[in-house]
C-alpha cells in the first residue's frame, strides 16, 4: 500500500510540475517596445513546432510569435505530432501540398531539430509553398548547419544569444522534457525565447532576419527595369 501511495504521489507531483511550468511559461510576462519602420513581408511567417512533451507543449515559440505580430508581420504557428518523426514529417508534407493546392507561400522558421529531420524532404521535395527557411540555433560552434547552402530556397541561420538568468524551475522541466524525447540536441530554453534576460534580444533577432525577408519580397515584386524605363 505504501509503494502504491508512494507511486501515485510521485505521477500527481510530476503531471503538476508539468502543468505547472507550462502555464507558468506561456504567461510570462515580458514588455518591450515597438521598432518603427519596420519593413513587412509579402508573406506570411510560418512557425513549426519542435518536438514536444508533456513537459513542454504550450507556446512552443513563446514571446516570437507575438513581438513580430506586434511588429505588423502575419504570423502563423503549425502545430505538428509531438514527437513521433514518421508522423510529424507526414503532416509537415501534407500540410505543404495542401498550400501548393491554394498557391499559397510564406516563410518557414524551423528550430535546429526539426530542420534536421525535414532537411532531406525540403531538399527533395523542392515545394512551391516555402519561399525561404530560417533555422533557429543554439550558440555552440555545434550548432551549425553546413546543408543550409544546398538548400533549393532562400536560407539562413539566426544564432540565438544563451541565457544567463533562467528559472531553475523552468530548467527542471526542460531537462525532463529532453529525457522523455529522448532529444539531448534539442534548442535552449534560451534559444526558443522562454528566458526573460534573453527574450528581447533574441526576438531583435528575429525580427532582423524578418526585415532581410522583406527586402527580398520587395525585390521580387520590383519589375524588370525595362519596364521602368
């Protein structure tokens, strides 16, 4: 009786702490101030879900979304599977023919993880939908992708800034989050923009690489220059 009690104890502490540290996550609050002038894109920004857990699945890209749609840009989040790869890459490809079928386009943001398990469909696939591919990375030399250069599309990194204040609550959960995906490799909590002293910068960072995407639309839209003569 007193193992079971034990054992019921230990799975209401652990779904606690994993509710817990979502919720707790999901609703930080962080105020920043709008950069004026900001250059939009033609189309929207896409977000894909990493793998997730139950110790880490609300807000997945935390304060992102919300800083560059604060900024005027259209944001869009696509939820994967959590955390099977078979599953997540069918409903990645699904979704894609779905936009082909609408001839709709955007750019795609892929953390470090997830671009690696797409990186051979995007390649392969070559789909008219993705107009660019910015991979999300840790700052370790590791990080590094060397395949973005052989992409059929626009592409680039953005080096996320480490963090050297976050919750020990949040990491506890996170650290439980990479032992049950069995992903050690997965992004910082920093990297993702869950950590307050870094979420600002990092979301600066973003929005750099959103403004590159602008021109890039802007530039082709522009006309031939025969025709502006």
């Amino acid at each position: 009786m007193d193992v079971a009690v034990l054992i019921l104890c230990l799975l209401v502490f652990t779904l606690g702490l994993a509710l817990f540290s979502n919720q707790a996550r999901s609703q930080q609050d962080i105020p920043f101030e709008l950069k004026p002038n900001c250059l939009l894109t033609r189309f929207p920004l896409l977000f894909v879900t990493g793998p997730r857990s139950i110790f880490y699945f609300r807000s997945y890209w935390n304060i992102y979304t919300s800083f560059l749609a604060e900024h005027g840009y259209e944001v869009f989040t696509l939820h994967l599977p959590w955390n099977n790869p078979q599953q997540r890459k069918e409903r990645f490809l699904y979704f894609l023919k779905q936009q082909e079928e609408h001839r709709r386009h955007f750019h795609l943001v892929l953390d470090q993880v997830t671009f690696a398990e797409f990186e051979d469909l995007i390649r392969q696939y070559k789909s008219t939908a993705i107009m660019s591919l910015t991979e999300v990375i840790n700052p370790e030399p590791n990080s590094k992708s060397f395949a973005l250069s052989a992409l059929p599309i626009p592409s680039a990194e953005v080096e996320c800034l480490p963090s050297q204040n976050s919750s020990a609550f949040l990491k506890l959960a996170y650290k439980l989050h990479q032992w049950l995906t069995k992903k050690p490799q997965l992004p910082s909590l920093s990297t993702l923009g869950a950590c307050k002293d870094t979420a600002i910068p990092n979301s600066l960072l973003l929005l750099e690489r959103a403004q590159t995407l602008a021109e890039m639309d802007l530039r082709e839209d522009s006309p031939p220059r025969n025709e502006l003569d």
